[in-house]
C-alpha cells in the first residue's frame, strides 16, 4: 500500500472499530467497510469513499 493511502486506511480502521457495526452487531471491520449499513456513521462513509479514490487513483 502507498504511503499516501495507508493514513487514511488507519482512519478508516479507527472509525470503523468504534462503530456500531462492529461493537454492537460484532462484525469484522472488513465485513463492515464493505457495507453501506445505517450503523456506520457517515465519517466512515465519507472516509472510505476518499480511501477507495485514493487507491484507484494510484
């Protein structure tokens, strides 16, 4: 992975662990980034879309 992605992969890591996607329905970060669930907030929405262009664009 870039350098240029990994900071906001580990945000996107971070957000995701203490959403309710995780903590309450007790799914995978992976499981939950590949969601558009209702239990992630919508900074982790708006985290993985610029993490998703950011790798495409490399």
């Amino acid at each position: 992975m870039s350098k240029s992605c990994k900071g906001l992969a580990m945000e996107l890591v971070k957000c995701l662990s203490e959403s309710d996607c995780v903590k309450v329905e007790k799914r995978s970060v992976r499981e939950c980034a590949g969601e558009k669930s209702p239990c992630i907030p919508s900074e982790c929405v708006g985290l993985r879309e610029t993490y998703f262009n950011c790798k495409r664009g490399q």
